[in-house]
C-alpha cells in the first residue's frame, strides 16, 4: 500500500516533523499520498493533537478528500475544532453523498452546524434524502462502492480497489466518475484485470454498448417497479449496491465488439454521403463549398440547413432461443463514450425484406393457404392500367400531387405497376415454387402470399404476438409495410432479433439482458420481466427454418455461400433492404 516506506516508518517520520515543527516538509511528505494512505495513518497517530494539523497543512481539495476517508469519530473531531470558514470550505469540497454519510453519523449539535454551514442546495438535498425511512431504497444510496478517476491508468485503478475495497460492499463492478462526481461509465474488475497496460496505460472507462443497454433496462425496470422517475431510479442504481445477473457472453461479445471495429472497412464499406443537418457538433465532418465557406441550404420556414458527410453504420445483436441477450454492438468504429447512440438497442430502422418471413410467409404456412411448393407467379400485384398505385415522380414532376384518386384517374401515367423486385424489373410472368420466390427476396412472390394472409392479420401477428411495437398501428397496417418493410418507423434491431426466434420452436421469448438483480444482503430484488408463448406451431416454425435455410445454402439464395464454416452448426437467415414506399393499404 505504502511503495517507497513502511506504514510505521511514515508513522515515526510524521511525528518527528511535528514535533520539530519542520511542516513545510511535513506538508511535501503528505502531498504525493492517497486520501486514503493519510487516513490510514491517522488511525496510528494522536488524533486530538496532530490529525487539525495534518489536516491544515493539506490543500483544500485534498484535505476534503482525506475527511472522506477518515473514521466518524475522527470527522467528529476536526468538526468540533473548525472555525466556520474551515467548515464551510470542507463542505464546499465535498459531494453531496459524502455529506450525507456524515450527518448521519454525527450527533444532533454537529448535524445542525454543517447544515448551517452548507449551501441553500445542498441542504436540501441533504434533507430530501434524509427524510427516506431507514433500510427503505431511497435511504441505501450510500458510497459503498468503489469509484475511480477518469484519469487513473489500470495500475492506479487497481491500487486504489486493493486500498478501499475491503470497506466497501460491492467491488465487482466500479463507477468512473469526473471532478463533479457525474458518471462517465462503469468498469468490470474483470476488465481491468485483462487491461494492458500499453497505450499510455490509462484504464477505460467506456462502457460496452451490452453495459449501456443493460443500464438502461434496469433503469426503466426500477422506475417501473419504485414508481420514480429516471433521475431517482439512476441514483438507485448507482448506488444501491445492487448485483445484476446479466445474459452477456462475455467471449461472444469481445469477438463481436472486434469485428465492428471494421478496422479498414474490411466488413462495412465507408459509404460516404452528405448529410443534411440543421446545427453543427464538434465531432461532425462539415461539407465546405469550393470557397471554403460552408455548404448550406436555407428553407421556405427560414431554417437553415448545414451538411456532414456521414458513413455506413451498423449494428449486431446477438440472442439464444431464450430471449437472452448474448452480445450487443451498436455501431462501427471504437466506441469512445459512455451510453452512446446505441443502433442495435434504441435506434429503429425499416425492416426491408427482413419482415417477410416473421409475417407473410410464416403465416401462410400457419394458416395452410401455402407451402414449400406453392406455385405463385413472379408478376406485380397490380399492374399500371388497374391504377392502384401512384407513380410518385411522374406526379411529382406533372405537379399532380395534390391529386385525389378519383381526379387522377383522368392520367394514365400517373400510375405505375407494383411491386417491383429488387433491382427494378417487374418479374418474368413465370410460376415459381415459394421456396424459389423466398430464397431469392422476389417483391413479386412474397406481395401475393401476403396479399392471401392480409396486411392486418400480418400487422396484428408482428406488432401484438411478435412484440414489434414501435410499429405504427395507423401508418404501417398495408402491404408495402408488413411485407417489403417500407415502414413509418420500423423497428430495433435487438426487436427484430427477437422475432427470428420463432423459427426454432415457434415459441417467443421477450429479449431481456438480465435474469435478476440482488440487493446487497444477496436478496432478489427484481427480475426480468420476460415472457413466453407460443407463436407459431412446432411444424410451421421447422418449414420457415428449412425454407430460409435456403437464402444461405441454395445457389439461387441472396446470400448464397455465406454459412459459418463451423463445425457443422446449422444456420438460416434472411437479407433485405429498405424504400419508401408507404402508400399501399
């Protein structure tokens, strides 16, 4: 603990010094320690005589930080011997959680001199929480955790858990805070331990995306079950003590965080575009004109528009058959900030053709109205001449947008057929096995089976049994949406991750990232809200999977030859893209 003395050698240096009253070396010999090395020596020393005086020789900030650490006895101590101007800059150092362990400690006389002496907000802060009743969840948000400096290297990190964790009554998870004790993010000891001690051997104290999203689940669990709100529930979380039974696979993670590291692009091409934005942040790539001036756009409404050139981004998320969250990753690049925009966890995104088999093609076999060989044929739904559907440029560019149905009946070319596949062509007009049709992503042939289930039965399936509720339940109800996933919103891809799971048992399990949370006494304070049912039947889920076995394994596949080579594991998966189009009821 003590590097360069022995804890008694410094003991016998101090009081020497004291006693030749040499303190400006007495303060030189204090400066380099930890609050937590002084308070330690405070406990060899005579406190009534020399601990005011170590106290007074010490820098503010430092002096209040030893206060922390010091027994309640000794605190007693130096408040009783304070003038007023001392105690009010010992309190103007500390956070607001260490005042409040104090006062609870003190007697009657002393509790009413510090909050005298406090500021107006501070005191009632102080008040606020004092007035939870005791052993109540508001009344444990203590410090028995173990906090560490965003500026601490792995090695400082780990002296100072060895120091103060024995005191505190959670070491496995520690809280990286800046000067004002805001959290930065949270830090596994196990991370630490696997740290290396390169790169200028500063401990990371950025969260995974997993963490982040873990965070705010519990979070939003805790203001669900306390009936607080998020800023309560947070500080509960921070400092309740709490142990979370999480579903990450740490080995699963680690490898999914070092692909999307996409070190030179080597999976995610950059992509790069323009992108219009109404302000401007300091990480933004801004678009320049020529002139060097910034490329702008100003609006009818008077807004103006700047431009960043922005990337491709993605997102991973990984489930068992469970619904337990295994891996999270949600974006591109290194990760360089604590809850962060999270894509796999917060962000939704049109489904595109991923939607297809969750709900057209799953319910067709459902409801028997099709099977692996039905025969439909690879042509639009609706052609130009039955005008259903709208040709949006040539209306846009004839000025006839403003056009009722009826109205624009008048104009033959303001109607287009629908749907086209991907890639622009309209089909071959020939009759093609489902299999074939679902294999290949055809716009045509999933249009016609979820034509035959209809849009609301496939929209009331994914939004009320498969849990997509981000859907919209006005915009989203029609045929372009629940089946080509051209949607208002669309959905997350941790959601959309969670649906694909039918296609194991036809059972559906809430995807969740924890199982429990325990209370500091190893009590059950909470678990996970998670449900399960079955949503399709064990048959119907074996012939989805055999059938998107294809998209992988058939020549013919949109994904044909990209199956894991491991060790035989099976696989199956489904590929889309997303447009527009929304029209269609």
């Amino acid at each position: 603990m003590f590097e360069m003395e022995s804890r008694g050698e410094l003991v016998e240096k101090i009081e020497d010094l004291v006693n030749r009253k040499r303190y400006t070396e007495l303060r030189d010999l204090l400066l380099p320690l930890e609050p937590a090395d002084i308070a330690i020596l405070a406990d060899d020393l005579d406190d009534e005589k020399t601990l005011p005086l170590l106290f007074r020789l010490l820098p503010k900030e430092q002096a209040a930080e030893v206060f922390v650490e010091l027994e309640s006895d000794q605190q007693e101590l130096l408040i009783r011997g304070f003038s007023n101007t001392e105690l009010k800059e010992v309190l103007d150092e500390l956070y607001l959680d260490d005042t409040v362990d104090i006062v609870e400690e003190m007697p009657a006389n002393v509790v009413k001199r510090i909050l005298k002496h406090s500021d107006p907000d501070m005191r009632k802060s102080i008040n606020e929480i004092l007035k939870y009743p005791e052993d109540s969840t508001g009344s444990i948000m203590t410090t028995e955790f173990v906090d560490l400096k965003e500026t601490m290297t792995v090695e400082d990190a780990l002296k100072r858990i060895r120091r103060t964790g024995p005191d505190k009554e959670t070491i496995n998870v520690c809280y990286v805070i800046d000067d004002w004790r805001h959290l930065i993010g949270v830090l596994s000891i196990r991370t630490l331990l696997l740290a290396e001690e390169d790169d200028s051997k500063k401990s990371s104290s950025t969260t995974s995306y997993f963490t982040d999203a873990l965070f705010n689940e519990v979070v939003k669990d805790i203001m669900a079950k306390e009936g607080v709100d998020e800023s309560t529930a947070q500080s509960m979380l921070y400092t309740g003590g709490y142990t979370i039974e999480a579903t990450v696979n740490p080995k699963i993670q680690t490898a999914m965080e070092n692909l999307m590291l996409n070190t030179d692009d080597a999976y995610f091409p950059a992509g790069w575009h323009e992108e219009e934005v109404t302000s401007i942040s300091d990480d933004d790539v801004q678009v320049y004109n020529e002139d060097g001036t910034p490329k702008t756009r100003t609006g009818e409404d008077g807004t103006v528009y700047y431009y960043r050139n922005v990337r491709t981004q993605a997102a991973m998320v990984t489930l068992d058959y469970d619904g337990n969250v295994l891996a999270m990753v949600g974006g591109l690049g290194e990760k360089t900030k604590s809850l962060s925009l999270n894509r796999a966890y917060g962000v939704t995104r049109q489904t595109g053709s991923t939607i297809k088999p969750i709900g057209a093609y799953a319910l067709g076999i459902e409801y028997g109205l099709v099977n692996w060989s039905t025969m439909l044929n690879n042509s639009p739904l609706y052609l130009k001449q039955d005008m259903v559907i709208r040709d949006e440029d040539y209306c846009r560019k004839n000025g006839l947008m403003g056009l009722t149905d009826k109205q624009l009946k008048a104009y033959p070319n303001a109607w287009r057929s629908w749907p086209r596949n991907y890639g622009g062509n309209y089909g071959d007009g020939s009759d093609l096995p489902l299999w074939n049709g679902l294999a290949r992503s055809l716009n045509t042939i999933a249009i016609r089976v979820g034509d035959l289930v209809g849009a609301s039965n496939i929209f009331n399936f994914v939004y009320n049994t498969l849990q997509l509720s981000t859907l919209d339940p006005v915009n989203d109800v029609g045929l372009a949406q629940m089946v080509m996933g051209s949607q208002t919103h669309g959905v997350t891809p941790m959601a959309l991750a969670a649906a694909f799971q039918i296609f194991y048992d036809g059972e559906y399990t809430t995807p969740h990232l924890y199982t429990r949370v325990l209370d500091r006494d190893g009590n059950i304070y909470m678990e996970s809200n998670d449900t399960s049912y079955q949503a399709l039947t064990p048959q119907t889920a074996y012939v989805m999977n055999r059938l998107l076995k294809n998209v992988l394994f058939s020549s013919v596949g949109t994904a044909s030859g990209r199956y894991p080579n491991s060790n035989g594991m099976e696989a199956f998966g489904k590929t889309g893209t997303a447009s527009c189009v929304v029209g269609l009821r």
